[in-house]
C-alpha cells in the first residue's frame, strides 16, 4: 500500500486522540481518500500514525449524526488533566450511563490471546460479595436503574454468581446478562437453571466461529459443540442468548452469513447477535492483525446473507457516539423468510435526553428471554388472531448489532466522550469501556491494574 499525503486527502474533520506508545493526547485529524476514512495524528516524540476508520460504502459523513449533550450527568471525578485521563465519570462527559459492567473476577479457564481484560490467572482473589454490594450502591447514586453486565476474567468461574444477581435484582437493577465462554453453562444444567431462578435475563455468548479450527486459533480450544450446548442448556429455562462473534479479518469474517443462519436456526432462544470487530488491546500486538470497519461488515452482512439482510435494514447508532454500532431488527415469517422492521425504526437508541434510558429498555426488550423450550409456539405456525401474532413477534424476532470498540490507535475523544458503557473500577469510579480498556504498545494501561 503507498503511503498517504495529507496534500491527496480531504480533511473532513478534527478531534484528540493519544498516541500508541505513550499514551499522551495529541490532536488528530480524520482525512478522506476516496471512499475510505483515516485518521492521522503525530506524537512529538514519537512520530507519526495513521490508522483507517472507516473503508467504503456507507459514506462516513452520511453515517454520523449530530448530538446534544446530556444534562445532569452523574460525575465523581473533576477535570484535571482532560480526557481520557479523569475518568470516573468527569463533567466533560457527554452521556449518561446505559450499560455497567462488573468484573466479578479476573479468573478464567481459557487464556485468549485477545482478551480485553488480560484475563486467565486462577490463583486470583476475587472481589467479595461486600466489594460488589458497594458498587451496586455507587450505581445506584450515580441514577441507578441500568443494565449490569456480570463479566470478567469469566463469571461464572464463580458459584456465588446467582447470589449476586439477585443482590442487584433486590436492590433495584432490572435486566442482567452475564458475558461468558459458556463452557460451565455447556456441562453443568442445574448452574443454568440457578441463574435463571436468581434473576438473569441474558446470556451474552462469546461466539467466534461454526468451525473448531477457528476457535483453536482465536481461544486455544475447539469449542463449537460446547456452545451449541450452552444454548441447548439455556433454552431448556428460558434464558434468551445473545451471540457475541469477535471478527478478524481473513479469519472468520467469512462466517457472518453462517452464523447469522446459526441464529435464525435457533430462534427464539437465540434473541440476537451482537458482532464485535477486534480492537488492538488487552494482549494482542497492534501490528498482527488487519483492521476490519463498520462499512465492511454491513456489506458483508448483505452479502453473505444473499441480500435476506441489507445494508439499508440497519440503522447507526443515536445514543452512543453513529460511529460506535449499528443495529437492526428482523421478523422470522412462517415460511422461513426474513423481514426487516424498518417502519418504525424502532431503535436501541432515542433522539430525547433521555435517551440513555431509552437504550436501556430495548435491550432488555431485545435480548431477554421470552419462553423456555417446551412452550416456545412452533416456527412455522400462522397465528390466526392478533394476540397470536403478538406473540410470534415476541418470539421470532432476531437483534443483529455490532460494536466497534476503540483502542490506543483509533481512539477518537469525540467518541469516547459518547460512551455509555461503563465499567465499575476496584476504586469505586465508573469508566467508559474503552478508556478503561485502552492500552499502549507497552502493555501500559490508564486504568486497569
């Protein structure tokens, strides 16, 4: 590839970033060369970098939107040196919060190479259930309802899991889902049905692949029939199943229209899938892998689905910053076709300033479970009244979404200053994902220890 000119670009708009290796902020510029979108940026020590954000067809000025900042946002940490270093949350933070994750441990039985969390050490304590009982009460000051993400290292390494979540359903938290590997929810059915009785609505599984091959490359382990079983186990009590594919370039990226196929074969106990491009941080090396955009995906998404799914069924984000996900929702018909729901647009996002709360709900719409195995109503039955059809939508509709995670070399500060997905730190402060998660060359991190 032949290096790009700033005198061969377009310069369409300006923002901070950091640079890679010392993570000191520098200003950035976003440069358009024909369909494809860069940004650029120049450390004084450290030289220059270029990384694309955004590769063909949506444009990216057609894609982004405009946004009002929040009023009356909760904040715990003052402005002292600028995002992203006074994250807690600070007044300079444009959004409220939708989505906290609790990172109950930092255990895991698997040892990913791209793990955001670094995770894999078994000889660690975990937080104890009074540690987890006053982050649910910093969330509850900070405006309480949101949705809580039980994560990791991997959850359910724990057998107080259960425990916890009700702790947060009895203390005002209305929609939990717990992002794991599956492989204890595969072989142990009465943990499953203990989740389920505790309260937990969604089981967000990481799911990278139908082919082993794969899944050895990218986790270290062949663990396609143990997902399947994970999803056999979950349906047997209800508790709806998110899909959560991590996408690299040229190695399975050929897999999207599969694993949507995969989806829809097991709705309605599948309820979405939720696509996550890499991001170059935690243990992966930026230089080993190729970046894969937003615009690509959705094409790829019309494309290997034969057009059952379009790019115009999706719609960009209006929370969040347009420029971190996409969603779209799609009606499985009695006859195994697909339909778009693009009359309302219904979204997980709303215009208001409420819409934080907004987003909130549709997830726990979307991707809660809506019946268990034996009372799911049959694929191909045509309701014939209009509670029936109710319930077949209720059923039968799959949320396909995807998020685009920023990392040390295409962080955008407008973007992150949009972020309502929070993670609560050991210290007591509430960060947005991808600054608790950012990473330099190093290993350095801002804030996760």
């Amino acid at each position: 590839m032949s290096v790009l000119k700033k005198s061969d670009g377009i310069l369409i708009g300006e923002t901070e970033s950091v640079c890679p290796l010392c993570l000191s902020r520098i200003k950035a510029q976003k440069m358009q060369y024909g369909d494809d979108v860069y940004l650029k940026k120049t450390c004084k020590e450290h030289g220059d970098f270029s990384v694309i954000i955004w590769k063909g067809d949506p444009s990216y000025t057609s894609w982004g939107s405009k946004k009002d900042a929040a009023s009356n946002i909760y904040t715990l940490t003052e402005v002292n040196r600028g995002c992203p270093y006074d994250c807690g949350i600070c007044p300079d933070h444009r959004q409220h919060i939708c989505c906290v994750l609790l990172e109950i441990t930092n255990r895991c039985n698997l040892h990913c190479p791209i793990c955001f969390a670094s995770s894999g050490k078994l000889n660690e304590k975990d937080p104890s259930l009074e540690d987890i009982e006053q982050w649910y009460k910093l969330l509850k000051e900070a405006g309480g309802s949101f949705n809580i993400q039980i994560s990791g290292g991997e959850p359910s390494i724990r057998d107080d899991v259960p425990q916890i979540i009700k702790m947060g359903k009895d203390m005002g938290f209305p929609f939990f889902q717990l992002n794991t590997n599956g492989i204890r929810l595969a072989d142990d059915i009465d943990y499953v049905k203990s989740l389920k009785e505790a309260g937990l609505d969604c089981v967000y599984l990481q799911f990278d692949s139908l082919r082993d091959e794969v899944w050895e490359k990218i986790r270290g382990k062949a663990l396609f029939s143990i997902k399947d079983r994970a999803i056999e186990n979950c349906a047997e009590y209800g508790l709806g199943v998110v899909l959560v594919p991590t996408l690299i370039k040229g190695l399975n990226t050929d897999e999207i229209g599969y694993i949507l196929d995969f989806a829809v074969k097991k709705m309605p106990f599948v309820r979405g899938v939720h696509f996550q491009p890499v991001s170059f941080f935690g243990r992966y090396p930026h230089g080993k892998m190729e970046r894969y955009t937003l615009p690509e995906l959705l094409r790829d998404i019309e494309n290997q689905t034969k057009g059952k799914m379009k790019v115009e069924d999706f719609k960009s984000a209006t929370a969040e910053n347009s420029y971190c996900s996409f969603n779209g929702v799609f009606i499985l018909n009695p006859d195994e076709t697909l339909k778009a729901i693009r009359s309302k647009r219904e979204s997980c996002c709303c215009p208001s300033e409420n819409k934080s709360e907004k987003a909130r709900q549709y997830v726990s719409r979307k991707w809660r479970g809506v019946i268990n195995k034996a009372k799911a109503a049959p694929r191909n039955n045509n309701p014939e009244t209009l509670d029936g059809f109710i319930e077949r939508i209720q059923q039968y509709s799959l949320t396909v979404s995807a998020m685009a995670f920023q990392d040390a070399w295409n962080l955008d500060l407008d973007r992150l200053k949009d972020c309502y997905i929070n993670i609560v730190s050991p210290d007591k402060r509430i960060i947005p994902f991808c600054a608790y998660n950012l990473t330099g060359i190093d290993g350095k991190s801002l804030y996760r220890k």
